[in-house]
C-alpha cells in the first residue's frame, strides 16, 4: 500500500489566515520544493479577526515517497525527542556497546517470522531471541544490485510511523489506538489490512524507490551537493550529542529505541546518504526541465475547470508587497457582527492614523512602525504590517481590488473598508512573479517528477518476499509524559515559524 494512500496522511490542517486565501501547498517557486511537515492552523482568534477570501487554489502534492522520506529523515531529531522522552528511564538495562540483541548461532535456511496472531492478522514481528544474525541478513527484496535485509528493512519500517507522527504529531494517538500493537489494528478505511502490513508494503516500495534513483544516480555521473552532503555529514556528530544529552551511551542505543535492536549508527548514516542522494538527484533532474510560458499557458487551459474552481485564474499581474494597518470595529460579544457606533469609532480611529501617516515623512519604515503600534491584526502587527507574495485574488475582494488597480505604484498608500474594519495599506512593490505561472510550473514539475520516477523504476524492478521479512517492536507507544508533550510542542513551534514568515497572516 502506497504510504501516500494511507488515510488522510497528506491532508492539510492550516486555516486560511486573516485577510487572505490560505497559500497554496507548493510554494511558487520554479524549482521543485522539498516537502515539510504539515503547517499549524493559525490560533482561532487570528482568523475571527481577519477578512475572508475565497477557497485557496490548492495544488496537488507529489505522489512521491522519496521526499517525504526525506523530509523525514532531517527531522528525525525533533520526532526523535518525542519518542525518547519517555524512554529515558529505560537507559540502565542497555549494554554500552549498543548491542541489545542476544548472541546465537547462525542458523541454517531461512526462517518465516510471519505468522497469524489472536486478532486473525498476519504479524511479521519477531522477538529479540529470533533476530539471530541470520534471519536479520535475511533477503526481503532485491532491486538491480542492491539488496534489502531484515536489518535495513528496520530504518525503511519505522520511517514510515516517522513519516505519519511529522504529519500528525500527537493527534496520531487518535488514529492509532495506543494499547494495540500495529499487527493487530486494521486501517480505518481497510478492515483487512493492518497498519503494520501498510507500513511494511510502503518501506519494501520505498526502498525500491531509493535504490533505483540512486543506482540511476551513479551511472550517469552525480554527486551530491555541497549544502546537502553537508548536512548528511553533520548527522553522525548530531546524533551522537543527542544520545548523550538523553543520557544515552551512544548513538547505536539511541537508535535502537527509534528503530529496533539491530539499529547501528553506520547503517543509519548510509540509509540517511542514500535518501538524499535520491533526492537531490530527483531535484536536479526535474529542475533541469525547462517550462516555457505557452506550455505553462497550455498545461492551465487543459485543467482549467480544476484551477477555476480553486480560484487560480490565469492573470498576468505579478505577485506584490505589501504593509497594512488594520483598524477593527469594537466587538466585545465576539459575534463578528459590529454596530453602526462601532464602525462609526473604527473610522474615527482610522482616520486619526491615516492623518497621522499623512502628516510623516511617508517612509516605509515610519509605516511598519505605525503598523506595530496601531493595527489590530494579530498576524501582522509585530512585522509591521508586511504581506509578501501577495497573489490576484488572495486578499478580501476590496483589499485585493485596491493593490491590483493598474495604476498603482511604489509607496501608493490609501484607506479600504472590508467586513473586517478599515485597512489603511502602503504599497510596497510589484515582485518578478506571474503567481498563476508559478502555481501552475510547479504542478507541471510535480507530475514530471512521477513520470521520471515511473521511468527510472520500471528500469529498476523491485522483487521481494515479505514471508523473509522480520520487524522487531520498538514500543513507539508509551503514555506521552509531560516532556513528550513538551518535546511535541516545541517541534510543532519550531516546524511552523517560517510558514508564518513566509505567509504573512492578516
């Protein structure tokens, strides 16, 4: 089963911000995006007190494991910092050597771990005392020179529950029941698949994924980049100060409570190298496809009722920046319903402010100072104000009417009234970017992406037997403590303040 298949696994949980449409998915950027983590829905009361817009033009996300494995495999210190917290106490009972597994001997053939268990499933986990040498070195599946063991299959496993808690993160706990091993819990759209037989289809596919791509890699010749080698090389002394910061005694036993007993340090590292040497290879490929405009034109005007219903129309005005000062009628009831004295009041206010500008030295910077002290929109008023990026159609129909006005220019400023209060805007500049051109490249790149993906795959077959396959239990599901929920919060901050930068929220 398909890891971007599994129920709800790439719904977006962000609310559209105040005054503007929610961004689409993909930034509109020329080259490919990687993928994050699912965006935070803005707090409650920033969007009350920002104006609507039309649904945002969503864009489809890539049908594409690699990247989200990816994103997966950076991140995996902040989901790391969840699932450890709560392990901490278990630390004492593990050899420093970072070996947990029993010593035996190797045994002769094969050994089938799968087996039914009470729940009626097929369960492919194995205790410690079976994860002798030679069912780990069991082969699970093939893909032209490379081979996939019970030993590597582990990171490819457990990657895909890494993949799922980034895109949840606490709320996974109300999609898997946490007293139930995944053997014995069916899918909630698939009563006959359990989710330890999607993860185990979904890694098993995955690695195919990232071996084909990264066999193709090395035949034609490519090298990793700087910025991403970089970052790679920097995992191993990361990831050995944050085992001892846990009070871990290496790195080996730290990754042994993500990944089971048979996790090593080197291993992972080559797992890490090979995913993103997959990625970046992909990356450089699809960016290298050049797009022109009539294609562009072209690609839009075959799904133009798909974008037309999202409010992506084909208009040739380039994205904006903006600053705003917004001014809201008192509503001490909190209904969104203002009477006629407090429009009355905002406009007092309003114009006071708009005297006040008028009568500064009218420099951007006297306007981002103005905004802080004065605008009541709790998405911008400690910026100044700033909106960037600002596409046709994404701001409240007045608010959007006065920046895209043809005679608009640099420093233009003015006052618009919308159902939100009175917007006192300083036009900041017109941007390179034709937004519908941009949104619409990045669609185009993504489907490449699939049929290059398709393409280097069906050159590369996977075969495998999943009767080889062995996966020990890691106990991802211990009651969250207080430093879990901590831990949760601090990645959920941390994954959500550049959106903000980005998408400036009205």
């Amino acid at each position: 089963m398909d890891q971007n298949n599994m129920r709800g696994e790439n719904e977006e949980l962000n609310a559209a911000a105040p005054e503007e449409i929610s961004e689409p998915d993909n930034t509109a950027e020329e080259t490919v995006q990687q993928p994050q983590s699912s965006e935070s829905a803005p707090a409650a009361e920033d969007a009350a007190q920002t104006p609507d817009a039309e649904a945002a033009p969503k864009q489809p996300k890539k049908d594409i494991k690699l990247t989200v494995a990816l994103a997966a495999v950076i991140a995996l210190l902040a989901v790391a910092a969840i699932f450890v917290a709560s392990k901490i106490k278990n630390n004492a009972a593990q050899d420093a050597s970072g070996s947990t597994l029993t010593e035996q001997e190797s045994v002769s053939g094969p050994v089938t771990i799968a087996h039914e268990n009470a729940a009626g499933f097929t369960s492919y986990t194995m205790t410690e005392e079976q994860a002798t040498p030679a069912v780990l070195d069991q082969q699970v599946a093939v893909c032209g020179e490379w081979t996939l063991t019970n030993r590597e299959l582990a990171y490819y496993f457990w990657q895909q529950y890494s993949n799922m808690y980034q895109q949840y993160g606490q709320m996974l706990l109300y999609i898997l029941q946490s007293s139930v091993g995944l053997d014995e819990q069916a899918l909630p759209d698939d009563p006959s698949t359990t989710w330890q037989q999607a993860f185990l289809d979904s890694a098993v596919s995955n690695f195919g994924l990232i071996a084909a791509v990264v066999q193709d890699a090395e035949k034609n010749g490519f090298v990793l980049g700087e910025e991403l080698q970089s970052q790679v090389d920097s995992m191993r002394d990361t990831l050995e100060s944050t085992a001892v910061g846990y009070g871990y005694a290496n790195a080996d036993t730290f990754l042994q409570e993500l990944y089971g007993a048979s996790a090593n340090l080197e291993d992972y590292l080559a797992f890490v190298q090979n995913s993103t040497v997959a990625y970046g290879y992909m990356t450089e490929k699809v960016n290298a496809i050049a797009v022109s405009t009539d294609e562009l034109s072209a690609y839009y005007d075959e799904h133009a009722a798909d974008y037309e219903a999202k409010g992506l129309q084909k208009i040739d005005k380039p994205t904006i920046t903006v600053r705003h000062i917004l001014i809201t009628p008192d509503d001490p009831e909190g209904t969104g319903e203002f009477t006629d004295e407090a429009w009355a009041a905002a406009k007092e206010e309003a114009d006071r402010i708009y005297a006040e500008w008028e009568a500064s030295d009218k420099t951007e910077e006297t306007f981002s100072e103005m905004a802080n002290k004065y605008s009541t929109d709790p998405g911008s008023n400690t910026n100044g104000g700033l909106y960037e990026n600002v596409y046709p159609g994404k701001m409240v129909e007045e608010f959007n009417a006065w920046c895209f006005d043809d005679a608009r220019g640099d420093a233009d400023y003015g006052m618009v009234k919308t159902k939100f209060g009175y917007h006192i805007i300083f036009y900041v500049c017109a941007q390179d970017e034709i937004y519908w051109q941009s949104a619409v490249r990045s669609d185009y790149l993504n489907e490449q992406w699939k049929v290059l993906e398709d393409e280097i795959c069906a050159a590369y077959p996977v075969e495998s037997d999943l009767s080889m396959a062995g996966i020990l239990n890691i106990t991802l599901f211990e009651s969250a403590s207080t430093e879990s929920d901590a831990a949760a919060g601090d990645s959920a901050e941390a994954g959500t303040e550049n959106t903000e930068t980005e998408q400036v929220k009205e």
